[in-house]
C-alpha cells in the first residue's frame, strides 16, 4: 500500500506542480480526513497563482497551519469522510460532508470566536497551509465538516463555500425583501449573490458585467443585465431602479467600478465591498456624506453553511448553472488555472481528484 497521492502543490507565483505528497495523518482527536470528491477553482486561487503570494505564508509559517510554501491548494470542496479521530461526534467513515476551510482558532472540534472570520489569524485551508482540496485525501478538523444530504451532489457540496460568501454578503446587508439591488461583477461570486438575492426577496436584481457570457449567464438566473462598456453603468441603474439602487454589491476588485457601486444607489442607499483588493482604490467621501450612503466591508462568512445547504436543498446555486468545466487532478494547470486566465468565458471548473 503507497503512502502517497497526489496535490498541486503552489511554490510561488505561475508555479502550480501535481506531484505526488505524503497521505496526511490524523494528528489529534477531534480531526477528520476526507477522501476529496470535488474541488472547484477559486477566484482567489487564480490570484494566488497569477500574482501571489495574497494569503499563501511564504517567509514564515501560517500560526494555525504551522506551514509555509510550498503547500497543497484547493479550499472549495467536498468528499466522503474515510477516518475520524476517536472525539469525533459530528460525522463517521461513509458520511459525505462540504468542508469550510476557515482556520480560525479553535479547541475540541469548536472555533472559539463567535465572530471567528474576523480573527486577525485568519486563514484558509487550501491556501494557508495544512492540506488543501487539489488532492486525494486531507484531513481537517471536525468544527470545519459539515454533513451533505443525499440528494446533494458533491459537486453541489464544493459550491457551498462559493455560495457561503454570497448569502453572507447579502445576510450582512440591510436588505428587506421587495428591495432591489445591483451587483457590479458577474463572475463566480457575483452570480451566487444574485442567486442568495433572490432567495432574500430581491424585487429587482441587476448585474453590471463586461463579458457576455457572464452577462447571459446572470440573464440566466433572472436579473437585469448591463453592459458598463456599451452604456453608463451608473445612469443605466438609476433607470432601471427609477432613481438608483437600494443596495450595490461589489465584486470586482477595481478602482474604478467602487465609485460606481457607490453612485449607482440613492440618497441613503448601501454598498457592500465583496472583493479583496490588490490596490488601493479612491472615491469621493462626498459621494457618501451628502447623500448619506452607507458603505461596508464582508469577508468570507460564518455560522451559515448549515442555511446554504439548505437553500441548495430548495433548488438555489445550483451546479448546472455555475459549472463551465470539469477536469482531472493531473490537468490543473493548463485546463485549469490557464484556462480561466485566458477565457472568461469560463465561470466554474470543478477539479476531481
């Protein structure tokens, strides 16, 4: 029997490797290894690859993984839980669960925050070290799985982390059901905040995107398309919401569709910042004290994926309508990461190990 399977293994920026690792161990009584199903491509994966490090610790080790680079990529996942540790209670061998990879501090299979993504620790398993999901097996601690219903795929189950940032976007908002809103970025994460909009009553939902693809695909789920290269992003809003919007979702990651998300709304309406940034980025406070807007920050999400399965259960983000490809392990690099670097055509590409 080998003892080694095979990861793609980031060692710095353009250099992605599948080589063959060591199958992790369970270290401690309250860990969990899963035999990997599906794991899908992140935007923030692709930055990592493209320009990192981001949030891959390079010079010294991440304080909760103990690793540094090189380490085993891949955060949205799901498989099948083959071992657990003997103070396991949640799952066992043959459950199949999602994984949410926060690494947050945390003691006998609980994280300790109750606010535990806003730890100053904070990181993720498949980017911060510890394993990850572009590979055979993994093994993570038990407050990190959560169980899958059978009539869930486990491709449904690698979109749950997508679609957590999503409704967590939209839950930290002060949207009321019959409000609408505008989403700046049809990608990944835009198209699941479109999705978690009207699973919270959105009146009306509109997707501001320059590729067409994207924009038929946000089309697709039901909102209003705008394409900010043909027409006035900003008047193209205020026209189609009769006087501007009542929330903006951000998901860019550009200076200059922030001004945008934060003109777009009315006086008193709201901005929500998904992205995170590889610049800074400048806007005209006036643009919020005057019209007494509110703008606010969300990273990643907690306490939530048990309400996304469930949503996923009622038929929301579902595979069909995210996934663009499907690709083996030993093709990442190219069918994966140069894929969605060179085509934006692409939304979702699932890896399975």
């Amino acid at each position: 029997m080998t003892n080694t399977m095979k990861a793609a293994v980031w060692h710095k920026a353009r250099d992605l490797r599948v080589e063959a690792v060591e199958i992790p161990t369970l270290k401690d009584p309250h860990q969990v290894k899963v035999k990997v199903a599906a794991c899908g491509i992140c935007g923030s994966d692709l930055h990592e690859y493209s320009a990192g490090p981001i949030f891959i610790p390079v010079e010294t080790p991440h304080p909760l993984s103990q690793q540094r680079a090189p380490i085993i990529m891949g955060h949205e996942f799901a498989g099948e839980v083959v071992e657990v540790g003997e103070c396991v209670t949640r799952v066992r061998p043959g459950d199949r669960v999602a994984i949410e990879p926060i690494l947050s501090p945390n003691k006998d299979g609980q994280y300790l925050m109750e606010r535990y993504n806003l730890t100053p620790l904070l990181g993720f398993h498949g980017l911060s070290g510890g394993g990850g999901g572009f590979a055979e097996y993994t093994v993570v601690g038990e407050h990190m799985v959560h169980p899958l219903p059978d009539s869930l795929s486990y491709e449904q189950g690698a979109l749950v982390e997508p679609a957590a940032v999503g409704l967590h976007a939209v839950r930290q908002s002060s949207l009321k059901a019959g409000d609408n809103a505008v989403v700046f970025g049809a990608g990944p994460i835009g198209l699941v905040i479109i999705e978690a909009l009207k699973a919270a009553g959105a009146s009306r939902i509109i997707a501001v995107e320059p590729s067409a693809v994207r924009r038929h695909k946000a089309a697709d789920l039901g909102a209003w398309v705008v394409d900010p290269r043909e027409q006035d992003a900003v008047e193209q809003v205020h026209a189609l919401t009769h006087g501007g919007a009542d929330f903006a979702f951000e998901v860019t990651g550009i200076p200059a569709v922030l001004n945008q998300a934060i003109n777009a709304t009315h006086a008193g309406g709201e901005a929500v910042i998904v992205s995170i940034w590889e610049t800074e980025a400048a806007f005209q406070p006036n643009d919020l004290v005057i019209k007494e807007r509110t703008m606010k920050g969300i990273i990643a999400y907690r306490h939530i994926y048990p309400a996304v399965i469930a949503l996923m259960e009622q038929g929301y983000f579902r595979a069909d309508d995210l996934i663009t490809a499907r690709i083996a392990l030993k093709d990442i690099v190219d069918q994966g990461f140069e894929a969605l670097l060179n085509d934006k055509s692409h939304i979702k590409i699932m890896v399975e190990p």
